[in-house]
C-alpha cells in the first residue's frame, strides 16, 4: 500500500509553515525521547553527538541519506516533552523545525512544522519529511521501515499543488 501524503501550509506572519502530524499511542515522554536520545534517534534518522541545549549545536548523522553525512544542528528551544525547535544551514538554505508534542488519554500526536522562507519547496521537501516520520512510527512499533521511491518522486505532486491556508484563529 502506497502512503498517503498528510502535509499541509499555512500562512503565517513570518512566511508558510509545512505541518504534518503523527498520532502515538504512548505517552508524550516516551514519543520525546524517540526524536531527542541519541541511541532512538538512530533508529529512525540518525544518530547524533555533542552536548544538547538550547542555543547549543550538535552533529546529527543523516543516515538515511546518500553518503550518510554529518550535519550540525542548532537548538533553539527545547521544552521537554512538548516542543523542540532546531535549525540548520547547509547548501540547499536554512532549514527551521519545530517538533511539537501533546498528550491526551495516552495518546501523543506529534505535530511537526518546517517554516518555510518560500512556499514552493513544499514539493521537495514534504515527501522527504512524510518518509522520515513514517521511519519513526516504523521504529516505535516495529513495521518494516518504508522505502524512500514511495514518496519521492510520488508525492511531489501533491505537495507541489499544496495552497498555504490561512493560520488558524484567521
């Protein structure tokens, strides 16, 4: 069965954001260490080193990249369980995610932003972050890991065809 693209734009004051979600059953502290310790982060994106914080930078191994490269990796925000917020500057331009966690009844929905200077890269890069948080929920329940052919080129045009919405309470 092929994946479903999820993602969705907003217009916010600072630009567009990119929101996709992912719904655990499991409570927002054990889904927070699935995309911040080291050894569960290999799992499903990469593994990373260094000493984290907020205004700190670490390296993160992309391993699910050709060349499994190093990056580095700013931390803006980090309030655990509910909201990290990274940034990255590489060849391709700055790069801004936000990771954000609510629990209700035992079930955590992950809410996960790129903000976007430009709307138009949502064709590029939505199907890549739709194939990394479906590498998490693989590794948090055991499925087999998809494969990337799936949503790159596949969803490209969904994502392509996407209209930032209004931000809510607009």
């Amino acid at each position: 069965m092929s994946p479903i693209p999820t993602g969705r734009l907003f217009r916010t004051d600072a630009g567009t954001d990119l929101v996709l979600t992912r719904t655990f059953r499991a409570p927002a502290d054990d889904v927070w260490a699935s995309v911040t310790e080291p050894e569960r982060t290999a799992r499903w994106f990469g593994p990373w080193e260094g000493e984290a914080g907020p205004g700190r930078t670490i390296k993160v191994r992309m391993v699910h990249e050709e060349q499994q490269p190093w990056y580095e990796l700013r931390i803006e925000a980090c309030e655990p369980p509910h909201r990290l917020t990274v940034s990255a500057l590489d060849e391709f331009g700055a790069w801004r995610v936000e990771l954000l966690l609510s629990e209700s009844a035992g079930t955590t929905e992950l809410r996960f932003i790129q903000h976007l200077d430009d709307p138009g890269l949502a064709g590029d890069v939505g199907p890549g972050w739709e194939y990394y948080l479906d590498l998490l929920a693989a590794s948090r329940d055991g499925s087999p890991a998809p494969g990337f052919g799936d949503y790159h080129p596949a969803m490209q045009a969904y994502y392509r065809g996407l209209s930032p919405e209004p931000a809510a309470g607009t």
